[in-house]
C-alpha cells in the first residue's frame, strides 16, 4: 500500500531556518535578508534560455502550479488531473500549459537520486521514502517503478515528456546549499553546483520561484498554490 506520507518541514524561510543555520555555526546564514542582498543584482539583461521557456506557455487553457513544500507530490498529481480532467471536457492536449514551480523546501524534487543519497539527512532532503518510511535516497517521484505511483502519468519523467514545464528556485538552491554545507563537509557553493548539474533533464533552472510564479502568470496562466 502506497503510504503517500512526507514531512513537509514547513518553517518561516525568513524565521526559524535563520534561528537553525545560526545554531549550526552558520553565521552568513543566520540572516536571511543579508543573503539575499549579498547576490547582487547585475545590469539588466534577458536570458535567451528563460524567454524560450516562457514561450512554451500557449494554448487556451494555462496553470501554474506553486510548491514551496513537497506535499505529497500533489502539485505533480494535479498537474496530471489538469490534463485527465481537460481531455475528458473535450480539450486537446495542444490547448493545455501545465508549470510546476518548485521552491523552498520541494527543490528536491528538481534532482536525480544520486543528490538524494548525497545529502539524505541534510536540509531540505530528509524525505522519507514511502516505500520504508526512511529517509529516501531516490527522487521517487521520477522514473518510478510501474505502479508505484497512487496516479499514472504523475511521475516527473512522465509530465516532462507530456509537455509539463517544471521549474527549480535558484535562490532557494543558494539558501539551502549554505544551511547544507556544514552538515557535509563542503563548501556552499560546492553544494550549490553539486546540486545545479544534477537537475532531472528538461527541469528549468529559475532565477526564484517567486519570480516565475509571476512571470508565468503574466503569460496567461491561472495560479494554483499547491502546498
């Protein structure tokens, strides 16, 4: 039986993660504002990669999906739901834009396993398998087993191939790659680019989840906060 089961290690990302990178040693980390404001901000440019990304929003009917927690994968299971229930009201597949925006605490959702055996008991990764009820050391959401899922079609590998746009936070990766750090032995940005080359294929690296979320709104589609 599919437990369907994850802690969603909800906190306040300017609130108590700060109180806990502070009690790791993480000093640069203990504000998160400080953080933020220490990327810098470059002179403006458009990015070809994001553009063309955006552009594959089309067709009448447009929705994207915020998940800043892992939420037992829904985003991915209405995701699913959005085209089943389309199809069956007559709508064709071409009419339908479907983005998922994974942020905060669901980023790893937007990586292959060999990051989640990596970093199992660190931040945002300690998600039990619902296989064991251990921490997963597979992103089991992508390339599962037949059957495995509680709904077919839902699997990441599967919605990329149908189309679905997912994109990953970058501010979230250089966040939690700083809370990371300590617990591994390696440095922020090692984690960081640990973390960025090990994307599922076709995930879209995003400049923040709060920037695609209105980004993709501003392209037509409907906003639906997914846990």
């Amino acid at each position: 039986m599919f437990d369907w089961k994850l802690p969603t290690h909800r906190r306040g990302f300017l609130g108590s993660v700060a109180g806990s990178a502070a009690a790791l040693g993480l000093t640069s980390l203990a504000h998160p504002l400080e953080l933020v404001a220490a990327t810098g901000q470059g002179p403006a440019h458009e990015d070809p990669g994001l553009t063309a990304w955006l552009g594959k929003i089309t067709g009448k009917h447009k929705i994207v999906y915020d998940a800043p927690e892992p939420n037992n994968g829904f985003a991915f299971a209405w995701s699913r739901v959005f085209y089943l229930t389309n199809n069956e009201t007559g709508v064709a597949d071409k009419d339908i834009s479907v983005v998922v925006i994974l942020r905060h605490n669901a980023i790893p959702f937007a990586m292959t396993d060999p990051m989640w055996d990596k970093y199992k008991t660190a931040g945002p990764f300690t998600l039990s398998d619902p296989a064991t009820n251990a921490p997963s050391t597979r992103n089991f959401l992508y390339k599962a087993p037949a059957g495995a899922l509680p709904l077919p079609g839902m699997g990441i590998d599967q919605l990329l191939a149908a189309g679905v746009l997912i994109g990953v936070c970058n501010m979230a990766i250089k966040f939690y790659s700083g809370v990371v750090a300590g617990k591994v032995n390696m440095t922020a940005d090692a984690v960081a680019s640990d973390w960025r080359a090990n994307l599922v294929p076709g995930v879209q690296l995003l400049p923040s989840g709060v920037w695609a979320v209105n980004r993709t709104q501003e392209h037509g589609c409907a906003y639906c906060f997914a846990g």
